[in-house]
C-alpha cells in the first residue's frame, strides 16, 4: 500500500494551499476546524471552541526520532507532548485517560510491529492513532485494518504534516464518539434511549446458573403530563422532563441503568436483586422524588406524578420482550388504580 493509497482512506474537505503552510495551520484544531468547508466532520457539526488535541502521547523508542518530531510540533503547535519507548509505558499511560491521540512507533522492543496498534487499543478503544514509521506495506495495511487512522512516512515527514494528521485523527475520533452516543442516548434528557434498554434487557434475562438473580424492570409514564405541554408549551414540557430525568437518576444505585422510551415514558432496569420487594421499594423512591414540584423558570410550579410498573423476572423460558410487556401491563393497571402509584406484575 503506498502512502497514496492510505491518504484514500481519509475523508478531505476543500482546504486551499496556502491554508496548509507555516504558522497559519493553527496552534489548535479550532483554528484549523474554523477554515474546514463545510463545518462538519463525517456529517456531525463539532463545536470549534473545544476543539484541542492536548496533550499527544508519542510512542517512540529511538531518541533522535522523538526528538526531531518533537521540535516539528512544536513549530506550529503548543499541545503537550508526552514521550513513551515502549508498549508497556503506553499502555500505562493511555489506561490513565489522559489522551486522545496516539502518535506511534509500532517497531518497539517488548512487541511485534504487527500487534502494536491492537495492543495499544486492548487498552484504549477511543484514542486515535496515527502511524509515523518506515513499516513494509503489509505491516501499514495490517495496522490500518487494527484501528489507526492513518500511516506516515517518517522520511521527510513536514512538520504541517504530521500536524494535519493528528488533526484529522482527532475530529474523526469525535465524530465516531459523537455519533455512537446518539445512536444509544436520548438527545432530549441525556438518559439512554429504548433500544440501549432493550440491549440490557436482554443480558438481564439471559444470565442463567446457580448465581443469577433476579432483575426487575419499572416502567415509568408520567401522569397528566399533556396538561403541562398544553399550558407551559413544549420548551415548559421539555424542561420537565429532563428534570424528571434527573430525579429518576438521583434514586439508583450503582449499576441500575435508566432509560427514556420515549415521549413521557422512562423505564429503570434493576439487576442483581434478592427479592421482588427491592424493586417495590425503588419504584416507591422514584415517586417519592417526582412528587415534589417542578419550578419552571420565573413561572408557576407544576407537579407531576408517574403510574410505575413493575415486572420482576425472568420466569423460566422468559424473554425480555415478554418482560418489558408485564411490566408495560402493570403500568396501566397503576393508572386504572389511581395513579401516582406502582403495581407488581403478577
């Protein structure tokens, strides 16, 4: 694969040339975010101002190497760069969580060439790595195929290039995180949405053997909420439910796992219970703390309450779609007996 080939791999915007050279590449990825047409990377708009690449983690165990890539970043760019020689330090420094790029050398001493990059992301899935060595071709496809964005030459490498390259890591790191959070959260409140629900459902119901416990599923329905839309307007009703959101997260313990389904509707999953009365107690504690009432702004409090139902499982052969109905069942027959109440699936 030549180094044509593997800039194929990388989606470019329209950059005019004399946007590419000197000091005018930017000293972070804002600037150079702030001349991309359009302004978005891979189809998710990024936000320009929190846009840097400090500190870099460069992966380099010769030390004139290091050195001369150091003194080209630090041309054009001042974010941090942190020096590692092998891959037991990198892996040690990128479990921290302190980096977002990865420049590396994937011929170190303690690994094979072929198995850096795998290795490296066994440790960090998310951080971006960007290739510089004078690998055969096989080893760059191979380290290609196992996650890094892209492979350079260090042979006359420039400075404006190296940088560009970790820039587009970067972005492309974001845009990947921002469009797998969309994909499994609720944009309005921040909680997962269904479809992550049912992911969790499904592992609930599953686990089988001598240790397995219990899981439970509340669903959730606001009661009266449309009165509050048909007053207030939907921002008043949008700010309600992120609020009720919250309240629903400030009752869980670690590992329950909460969930918006869907317009008024909001679902919390609970594993590893003893009994069927732990999951009567959580729904108690989520209407104890949806009762109080919501302040709207400079505007009046409004109060809003919730129908839970409960379906504790799994019963032998269940599914989680099966689950997931009781307990949608159980919701309604809170409705039919007063609302503001819960109901244990039968």
């Amino acid at each position: 694969m030549t180094t044509s080939a593997r800039a194929d791999r990388i989606v470019h915007h329209d950059i005019e040339p004399e946007e590419l050279q000197g000091p005018r590449l930017g000293r972070t990825v804002a600037d150079w975010y702030q001349r991309m047409r359009p302004p978005f990377w891979g189809g998710v708009r990024l936000a320009a101002d929190s846009a840097r690449i400090s500190p870099v983690l460069l992966v380099e165990p010769d030390d004139r190497a290091a050195a001369k890539i150091a003194t080209s970043l630090q041309m054009i760019m001042d974010d941090a760069l942190d020096r590692v020689a092998t891959l037991a330090e990198a892996q040690a420094a990128l479990a921290a969580g302190r980096y977002e790029v990865a420049l590396v050398e994937p011929a170190l001493p303690d690994v094979q060439a072929t198995d850096t990059v795998a290795r490296l992301r066994s440790v960090s899935p998310e951080v971006a790595i960007v290739v510089a060595s004078e690998v055969a071709d096989d080893v760059a496809v191979q380290v290609l195929s196992q996650g890094a964005q892209e492979v350079l030459s260090k042979r006359g490498l420039k400075p404006e290039v190296l940088h560009q390259a970790l820039l587009r890591a970067v972005l492309r790191g974001r845009a990947s995180q921002e469009l797998s959070y969309r994909a499994t959260h609720d944009q309005l409140t921040g909680l997962f949405n269904a479809a992550s629900l049912r992911t969790w459902l499904s592992a609930a119901v599953s686990r089988k053997g001598p240790d397995a416990r219990l899981c439970a599923l509340l669903y959730i329905d606001l009661d009266e909420f449309k009165p509050v839309n048909d007053r207030f307007g939907h921002e008043a009703g949008d700010e309600v439910l992120r609020i009720v959101a919250n309240r629903i997260q400030s009752t869980m313990r670690s590992g329950d796992q909460a969930a918006r389904m869907g317009g008024d509707e909001f679902a919390l999953v609970l594993r590893g219970l003893e009994n069927a009365e732990y999951a009567r107690g959580a729904a108690q504690r989520v209407l104890r703390a949806l009762s109080d009432p919501i302040q709207l702004g400079v505007g009046p409090a409004v109060r809003v309450s919730a129908s839970v139902g409960i379906a504790v499982g799994p019963r032998e052969g269940e599914s989680s779609a099966t689950l997931l109905r009781r307990a949608d069942q159980a919701m309604f027959a809170a409705k039919a007996h007063g609302r503001a109440c819960c109901w244990l699936a039968s």
